[in-house]
C-alpha cells in the first residue's frame, strides 16, 4: 500500500496522469505550399477538400505569416518556439540544427504525451525528444521513399511519398498507447521542386489553363534586390530538371529521382511526359510563347502534388473519425512558408513579400474553436510551440519567443489578449536563387525592408494601397513620417527579440 502511495506522489506519474487529460494532437506540415493553391483561401486553381474540411470544422488564419520564409529554418522555429538566430538554424546552405536544445515536443514528452515526427524533417538524422521517428532523409523522395529509422537503418518503401508518409503514420497511431495522449507531426514532402505527381494524378489538370498573373511579367522597377534574383520561370526554370522534358530516356535516368523508380512506375511517368514532349517540339516555341508553355506546366505539376497532399490530409481526418479520436485532438495544418504561383515571374519563397512570407494555416480543436471561424490576426509559425503547450495545459518555457494565438481563437473569453500590432522577419541565406539577405517589420498596412550583402537599401510598401508590392515608396518624401515611425518599431522588436546583427545594420 506504501509503494502504492509513494508512487503516486512520484513526479513521473503525476506528470503523466495530468496528460491524460489534455489533448490529441496532430500538426501537419507542407512544404512550399501557396496559400493561393488552396480553395479554403479563395483560390481558383484547383479544390482542396481535405484543407478546406479542417478550416470548415475550425479556423482559418488568414494573416499567418513565417519569421523566415525557407524550408529547414521554418521547421526549426516551429519546433523551438524562438527565431532563427535564437535556435541557430538560420539558412539551409551553412546551418545545423542543434537537436539538444529545448522544443514544445521535449516539453509534451516530459508531460507523459507520446510524440511522433513521421515524414520530412530537413533538421538532421537525430533527433531528439520524441517517443518515435521516422523520417525522409533531406528533402526525402517523391517516389519509393528512404526512410530513417530509430534504430540507425534505413528502410525504402515502393509507393509515392504522400500516401507512404500517411500509412506510416496511421500505423503508429494504431500502435500507441491508448491511454495517453499523443502528438503527432506528419511532413509531407509535397509540393517541393521538382513536382512529380503520383501517377494516378498525371494529367489531371491537363485540360485548365491558368490566366498569368497580373505581375507576370514584372520589370522590377524601384526593386533593385527584386531585379538581381535568380528564380523566373522564365530563365531559371529547367526544361529537363524541373519540367521533366529529356532529350532521351538515357538522359531522364541521370535523375536520381527517375531512376529509383520501379520499371512499372518509371514506364506510365516518362511515357506520360515524352507525350508531351513530343507536341512541344511540334511547336517549335521561343520567347514568351515558350516562358508561358513553361508557366502552365508548372502549374498543371505543382498542382497535381498538391491534390496527393489533400487526399492524405483527408485520410488523416478520416481515421481519426473512424477511430473515433476526432473529439478530443486538436489538428493543425500549416506548410513552412508560403510559394510563388508565377506572381512576378517567380516560382520558389525567401521573399517578405506577401505570397512567400504569408503562408496557409488552419486548425480544428473541437469544443474550443467555432467551426468556420476567420481569424484576421497577425500571428506566426514561432506561435505554434506556445499555443500546443497552451492547450496541452504544459507550461511556456521562459525562452519561447512565440505568443500562444488560443486566446484569439478560442470560444473561452480570455480576457485582455489582443493580436500583434507588428511582426519582424529575417532572411539570412545567400546563395540560391541570389535573393538577397533582408529583414523587416510588417503592420499589416506597411511593410518596411531592409536589405543588406547582395543588396543594400530600404523598401517600403504600403499594402492598401499596392498590395501585389510592386511600387517601393521609400524615397517618397511623403512617406518620411512613416518610414520613422517604422524604423522605431523595427528596432523596438529587434531588441525584443535579441536579434543583434539586424541591430547593427539598422545603423548602417
């Protein structure tokens, strides 16, 4: 009876009865998926039933942004909760991510939750803090994926990514514990470059032509760090590489990506693009004639990836409705930034222009969140960290630089917590795509940047008045009053957020 006791004042214990109480929880993370993409935003491009269920059944954020908008830095912020140069991942050239610090999984763990990460990680091969893990190595791949295992092997599944993540995570979900909570993190690879649809989505939006946008063909005008970048679809989209039109078969087996597939896979793949390939040397294309065959082939790929992330992100819903978990599990949907859908000739992100720095978020909490529900806050990927240890009812730890956005979600009054009046970004890499290295603050109405290395100098936008950002009003004497009253706020959360080499710039 003693040891009975004695083992319920244990802190082990105590902390894993106090769990059992708090929520499921399953994050979803994308890659490079654009807001624009999605139906639930509006979009016109294509439906995406699984995304729009969650917005739907919960709340659709409509000014979530990234405090760095590129692929391994983004997952770093949403596992720690603090910026990039707090966590250390600052770009994904000459960075490494240091597993040992502190993240929002380590704190559930602690707390009794089983934790998963299944799928795209892009921080390393171990990682620590979770319960379980298995995970794409690097960028992973679309088609007969590798996976990393916990116990040092490596495992290759024939299958397309999206639906191989999914059936590996379902399987995890079927082996936990029942009586504890769990979060669960699924990456999904889709939709990074190169866009290889699974085979049953080839062709699927063959038939749609995509209006350019208005800006397609922007000169960048007033935008010297927008002139000097390298990521048109114009000049920096390959024809082979990223559009998949070879000269030879011989040549599409120099792809890694094509030759890992099976013969069967390899066969309907490359016999489904030679055809095209074939009316494309038929027309003998050249100029903007060629750049928009190339903009619409972009499209009709990224699309098609898009469509395999929102069925496996319906498959997820269904099985928490067939397992009848879906009460008690909060689910968020976010991708690590947003992408450009050719808007100003562009495919790719790093930008703090709106299409890159905003990216898609949605969030279901049954009981807690008002189905359909907009929220018109600016909040960030930083916050995710907070709020799920919010809700899991785990304390913040003190060096999270994230706000828990519950509170302005939430049907419960939670007296006194208003959104952000500002938000700070910084993006340190320098290298692909020559974008160059930039920080900023954005109010929503004004978004003021400073550029430095590649390009030096200021930019401001005011995004009533020019939303698609294409006229810099920095040297506006007009805008004198305004710039001042930004730099101040720029600085104010510079020092916020204890970022010291912006400090230094801002007097430069």
């Amino acid at each position: 009876m003693m040891k009975y006791f004695l083992l319920l004042l244990s802190p082990l214990f105590s902390a894993v009865l106090a769990a059992q109480s708090g929520p499921n929880i399953v994050l979803i993370i994308s890659d490079d998926h654009a807001y624009q993409a999605i139906s639930a935003y509006g979009g016109r491009l294509m439906q995406t039933p699984g995304i729009d269920r969650i917005a739907a059944e919960g709340v659709r954020f409509d000014k979530a942004y990234v405090t760095n908008s590129i692929c391994g830095p983004s997952r770093a912020v949403m596992l720690t909760g603090k910026y990039s140069h707090k966590n250390g991942f600052k770009d994904n050239e000459t960075s490494r991510f240091d597993a040992s610090q502190n993240s929002f999984i380590k704190e559930l763990t602690k707390s009794g939750y089983q934790t998963a990460w299944i799928g795209k990680y892009h921080l390393g091969e171990k990682p620590e803090g979770f319960t379980y893990w298995q995970l794409l190595p690097g960028q992973g791949s679309y088609y007969n994926p590798d996976f990393l295992m916990m116990d040092g092997s490596r495992k290759r599944v024939e299958g397309y990514v999206t639906n191989v993540v999914e059936d590996a995570a379902e399987s995890w979900l079927s082996g936990r514990d029942t009586s504890r909570p769990f979060c669960l993190v699924i990456g999904h690879k889709n939709t990074h470059r190169t866009w290889m649809p699974d085979l049953q989505d080839l062709g699927m939006f063959d038939n749609t032509h995509f209006p350019l946008p208005a800006n397609f063909y922007d000169d960048y005008k007033s935008r010297p760090a927008a002139a000097g970048q390298d990521m048109t679809i114009e000049k920096t989209m390959r024809m082979d590489y990223d559009l998949k039109m070879f000269a030879s078969r011989e040549e599409a087996m120099k792809q890694g990506s094509i030759a890992r597939m099976t013969e069967a896979q390899r066969e309907k793949y490359l016999g489904y693009y030679e055809e095209i390939n074939k009316e494309l040397q038929s027309k003998s294309l050249s100029g903007r004639a060629l750049t928009e065959w190339k903009y619409q082939r972009y499209m009709r790929d990224y699309l098609a990836t898009a469509a395999s992330l929102d069925r496996n992100i319906g498959r997820t819903l269904d099985y928490l409705d067939k397992n009848g978990l879906t009460g008690n599990t909060i689910v968020i949907y976010v991708s690590d930034q947003g992408f450009y859908m050719g808007e100003h000739g562009w495919f790719d992100k790093r930008w703090m222009y709106e299409e890159s720095f905003r990216t898609p978020m949605v969030m279901r909490y049954p009981g807690k969140i008002e189905p359909g529900s907009v929220n018109k806050d600016m909040v960030l990927n930083l916050d995710i960290p907070p709020t799920l240890l919010q809700a899991a009812g785990v304390a913040i730890p003190a060096d999270m630089q994230g706000e828990s956005f519950l509170p302005l979600v939430s049907n419960e009054k939670m007296a006194g917590k208003k959104g952000r009046k500002a938000i700070y970004y910084h993006y340190y890499e320098n290298g692909e795509h020559a974008v160059s290295p930039h920080f900023g603050v954005s109010t929503g109405r004004y978004k003021l940047i400073r550029f430095y290395k590649r390009t030096e100098g200021w930019e401001l936008y005011d995004m009533k008045k020019d939303p698609a950002e294409m006229n810099n009003v920095y040297p506006q004497k007009k805008y004198r009053d305004k710039v001042k009253k930004l730099k101040k706020e720029l600085l104010r959360l510079i020092r916020k957020y204890e970022d010291t080499e912006a400090a230094a710039l801002m007097d430069q």
